[in-house]
C-alpha cells in the first residue's frame, strides 16, 4: 500500500475526516467509508496515548492500509509526538506553530539522528505498516523515512512567518486551521470570503508552491471544491466522527417526522 506521503506527492488531493471518539470504532466505520485520511484528534479530544494507537491501527485494519492515521498531536511537547510517531502513523499534524525556533525544535523531536533527536522504540509501528516486521528493525527504514511531519498554521503570527515554517528541513507540508487563524484576524467561523482571510490563504499556497511542500486545509464540503481548485492538497471534512453523527440523527428524525 502507498504512504501518506505517496498518495499526496502522487494524487491531485486527498480528503480525510477527524475521528475523536475514546475507541477505535468510529476510525473502523469511516475508514471503511473511502475517506484516503483520518486525523486522531488529540488536541481537542483527551484521547490517552493508548487510545490514540489503537485508533490509528484500526484505521489501517479496516480500510486494508487505503486509509491512513495521522495525528494531531495536542502540543509540542516531545512525548506527544513520540508516542504519535511510534504508533507507526504516517505523519503527525502540530498545532499552532508560530515561529522558526518553535519548528525546529518539532523536527529534533520527530527526526532520527542525525537530522534529530527522535528516539528509537517504534514498538507498536508493525500493526500501522505492513512492511515493518515484529522486530521494527525496518522501522526506520521504511516507515520513519515516509512519515510527515505536518506543523499548522493557525494565526497571524504563523502566517507572518509561514517562509521560516514552510521551508524548514525536516518539514514536509503545513496544515492551516481556518478557524482559530479567522479568531486571529478577528473573524468568525471557519469560511468566509474576507480579503485578510484569503490573502493569507493565498500566502501559504504561495510558499507550498514554492518550496514543493502540500498544504492541507479543514474545509466544509461546501467550500472543498473551492479550495481544492486554489491549490490545496489534502482537506479534512469539517464535522468529524461526531458531527456526522449528529447531522446523520438530526437528517433521520427530520425525515422521519416528515414521512
Ligand atoms: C482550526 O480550524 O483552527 C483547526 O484547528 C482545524 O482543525
Ligand atoms: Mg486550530
């Protein structure tokens, strides 16, 4: 099966969803549904280490390895990424990362000596990749060499040095957060057509363009042609595990009131 990595170097775009129930559940039915990503939502979930795992390896399980886990990690902190990355997921996605300093430091977490500091234990990797054996020797070789290290963009300050961020070694591709980067120029919601808004849209495809490295974006399924068209390369559909659920119920009541 393709990595992370070769489906979105080799693909127009990818479109995942965000799955934060505490169980592997809700990652088994969407990634059965042909979603080519699921984002494990550790910032806004409290998922432990250990659910965080089993969620990323039932993703792989369910979908045959069509669809691949990758974390968001709740911050910066070394331990968070070390346990993201030994799950063996194909990348991890870090939030609000606003400065070169703050980059570097998140790639001397998730890179291997020489270029790093990552430390070697991918113990639980064999069951996210099927080409690492049960003694992880290959870990390294085939799983840590494709993994994505995927900082956001998500406020002002990150579009200000979104270059600095973008072109670091060790960063293969940014995620922007439309929400909390519209709460830093004082807007609402997760859309809109404001100049400021998309100017810095346009800012970050700039530099993707520039330095080959994908952007990734959450957009609402009536937005996601529209930002595939301006260059975005993988959209995670606003909502998640839950929110489908909730307007899944809230359709079938309504329908069935109406029928
Ligand atoms: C945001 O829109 O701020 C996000 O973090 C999206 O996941
Ligand atoms: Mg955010």
């Amino acid at each position: 099966m393709p990595s992370f990595r070769e489906l979105l170097l080799s693909q127009p775009y990818l479109l995942g969803t965000f799955v934060s129930f505490n169980d592997p559940y809700s990652a088994q039915i969407l990634a059965r549904c042909g979603f080519d990503w699921l984002m494990v939502d550790m910032e806004h979930s409290p998922l432990s280490p250990a659910e965080m795992t089993a969620m990323a390896h039932s993703t792989v399980a369910a979908s045959g390895g069509n669809c691949s886990p990758i974390i968001r990690v709740p911050s910066h902190g070394v331990e968070w990424i070390k346990w993201a990355l030994d799950s063996g997921a194909g990348g991890i996605i870090i939030p609000m990362v606003n400065s070169k300093k703050e980059v570097e430091a998140i790639v001397q977490r998730a890179l291997y000596p020489p270029a790093g500091q990552r430390s070697y234990g991918p113990f639980r990797a064999p069951f996210a990749d099927r080409r690492v054996t049960a003694t992880m020797a290959d870990y390294k070789e085939h799983t840590s060499s494709q993994v994505m290290v995927l900082p956001m963009i998500e406020s002002t300050e990150g579009v200000a040095n979104a270059e600095d961020i973008m072109r670091a070694d060790g960063v293969d591709g940014v995620f922007i957060g439309p929400v909390d980067l519209r709460h830093s120029l004082g807007l609402s919601g997760p859309d809109g057509n404001e100049p400021a808004y998309l100017a810095a849209l346009q800012r970050v495809l700039e530099l993707g363009r520039r330095y080959g490295k994908p952007v990734g974006i959450l957009g609402s399924p009536n937005w996601t042609a529209r930002l595939v068209k301006m260059g975005f390369k993988f959209v995670m559909l606003a909502g998640g595990d839950a929110g489908i659920l909730a307007e899944a119920a809230s359709a079938l009541l309504t329908s069935s009131r109406e029928s």
